[in-house]
C-alpha cells in the first residue's frame, strides 16, 4: 500500500474529532504521521475498537491506549453566563459554535464532536461537557456504529471547511495588509511630489523677486545717469538716495536665492546617500 492509500485508510478510520490528543492538529496529521511510523494508540476518542482496526491494518504491535478511552461528549454552555468572549469559537475545530463578541453563545449539538478545546479558553468556565445525546438514544451498536460513521463524515467535512475559511482570512489579511502598505508608499510618495512642488515653486519666487531687484536697481542707476547728463541736480539727488535702498534689495533677493540652491542641494545630497 503506498503512503498516500495509507493515510487514506487510516484517516477513514479515526473518529475525525479533531481534538488534538494524539498530539497532532487534527485527525489528518496523526493519519500522516502513523503512515510515517506513529504510534496508533494516541485516540482516546476512537476508542479500542479504532485501536484494534488501526493495529491490523498498520501491522503494528498492539500497545494498549495511551489515555483512557472517551465516550462521544457535546459541549454544553450556561449561557446565562456567558460574557460574549468569542474564544471558544475561535478554538472550535469544526465551527460548532455560533454567537458574536459580548453576546451570548450557543453549541450547535449536532455538529458538535466533543474534542474539548472550547473548555480550556473560556475564562469564566462556563462550558460543560456532557454525554451526546445521540449517542446516549443509541441503544443497539447498529445505532452506535450509524452516529460514529455520521460524526465522522460532518466532522471531517466541516474541519476541512474550516480550513478553508481559515485559509481565506489569511488571504485576505495580508492582501489588506499588502494594500495599507500599498496606499501608504503613494501616499508618501504624493507627499513627495507635494514637496518637490512646494520647492520649486519657492525657488520660482525667489528668481523672480532677484530679477525684480536687478530691474529695479537698473532702473535706478539709469535715471541717475540721465539725471547727470541732463545736470538735473533735483533728479540727481533722489536718484542717489533711492540707489543703497535698491541695492540693499538686490543683494537680499540674491542672498535669498543662492540659501535656497545650498538647501536643495544639500537635500538631494541627503537622498541619494
């Protein structure tokens, strides 16, 4: 038989209430593992009978259980009081648990395969497990073999179900994840572009107050000239008098200019290291 026929036959065989205390997640790993050689007494839930079934059919030597066996259980919980906490449905293998954060919750019976792992979380210990009642109105062990078969099929379908789900949030989550970091490099990036905007703006600015106090000064030096070759002493004077204030300007505009050139200079130097 290969590996793959197997862990087929061997899964077919386990209880599938995914209860995790053979040691594994779940009833598909530990069928993998026993193909790889595991030891088939870790199922309390499946009982002597599972062990005598996977003994034979694995060729192993027959090993007692590791744990006592365990009839089939549903959880129950007191709902009145439940505080809405949401961590068994979370640690449910087969989503037999409905409800919503701070509202109460409720076990889906039916669906329920007794693994246990609901108890644990709860932090008010408000979950009690007790003995299926479809196990407990089988009396023949026609009956009993009928529900085990029943459990083993919808606890196999909806683990798997599970997992999907599962699977899909996390897609989802790192495909949000991929987009938040996706908006955030635009967002940056038309920050980027804003302040390059905002640079070259104020560099514009600042060329044309520089050319505005060239003209000005020019303006200045012309009418003195005139002035001088006219002899209009008057024009003269006020020609001399506006002149320091127009190239005090000039020299300003240019300082300001040349500050401006050193700082984007400096930034894109800061960039590029």
């Amino acid at each position: 038989m290969s590996r793959s026929d197997l862990i087929e036959a061997v899964d077919a065989l386990l209880p599938q209430t995914q209860c995790g205390k053979c040691g594994f997640d779940g009833c598909r790993p530990y069928a993998e593992a026993i193909a790889d050689g595991e030891p088939v007494n870790r199922c309390p839930p499946g009982g002597d009978a599972t062990l005598e079934q996977l003994t034979e059919l694995t060729g192993q030597t027959y090993r007692p259980l590791a744990e006592p066996p365990q009839p089939p259980l549903t959880a129950f919980i007191r709902e009145n009081e439940c505080i809405g906490c949401t961590k068994c449905i979370d640690a449910c293998p087969v989503d037999a648990i409905v409800g919503a954060a701070k509202r109460m919750h409720t076990v889906i019976t039916d669906e329920c395969t007794g693994c246990e792992l609901c108890v644990a979380p709860c932090p008010v210990d408000c979950i009690d497990m007790l003995p299926h009642p479809a196990w407990q109105a089988a009396y023949s062990r026609d009956e009993q073999d009928a529900y085990l078969a029943r459990r083993a099929s919808l606890g196999r379908q909806r683990h798997r179900a599970r997992q999907r789900r599962l699977a899909r949030d996390a897609r989802e989550k790192r495909q949000e994840k991929r987009q938040r970091r996706l908006q955030k490099r635009r967002a940056a990036g038309r920050s980027d572009n804003a302040g390059d905007m905002s640079s070259a703006a104020l560099q514009r600015q600042k060329k044309l107050a520089a050319r505005a106090a060239d003209q000005a000064l020019r303006r200045v030096e012309q009418q003195l000239e005139s002035a001088i070759r006219r002899r209009d002493s008057a024009a003269e004077a006020t020609a001399r008098e506006q002149l320091p204030a127009a190239q005090r300007q000039q020299a300003e505009a240019r300082q300001a200019l040349e500050q401006l050139g050193r700082e984007a200079a400096a930034t894109n130097a800061e960039g590029t290291s």
